[in-house]
C-alpha cells in the first residue's frame, strides 16, 4: 500500500463527508480522477462537467438541512 495515495483518499473522503456528500458511486469518482491524471478523455465534458458540478448539489442539500 502506497500510505500517501491512502492519506490522499482518506482526506478527499473527510472532505467529501463534511460537505455532505455520502451517496456516489466510488468506482466512477476513481475513473474520474484517473482519466485526469492519466491524460485520458473523460467520460464528460467540460460542459457537462459544469452542469453536473458538485459544488451546486452539496449548496442546495447543505440549504435543505440547514432550515
């Protein structure tokens, strides 16, 4: 086990909790960042990136439990 990688995940993971995120699929979030820093095409583009950015969706489920 490469113990960076790992702290790595474990800190995006916590980030990803404290923001609310708790159902995703893991297997697309890896092919995600693979195809990024592998070079690859994404499976998105960047159009649709923005569309389906996760920063609009955490807003709004932070707003609902918020109130």
């Amino acid at each position: 086990m490469d113990k960076f990688s790992y702290g790595l995940g474990m800190g995006i993971g916590q980030n990803l909790l404290s923001m609310g995120v708790k159902d995703m699929s893991i297997e697309d979030f890896i092919k995600g960042i693979s195809d990024v820093l592998s070079g690859n095409k994404t499976e998105l583009t960047h159009s649709l990136h923005d569309k389906c950015s996760l920063k609009p969706r955490v807003l709004d489920e932070l707003t609902k439990r918020s109130f």
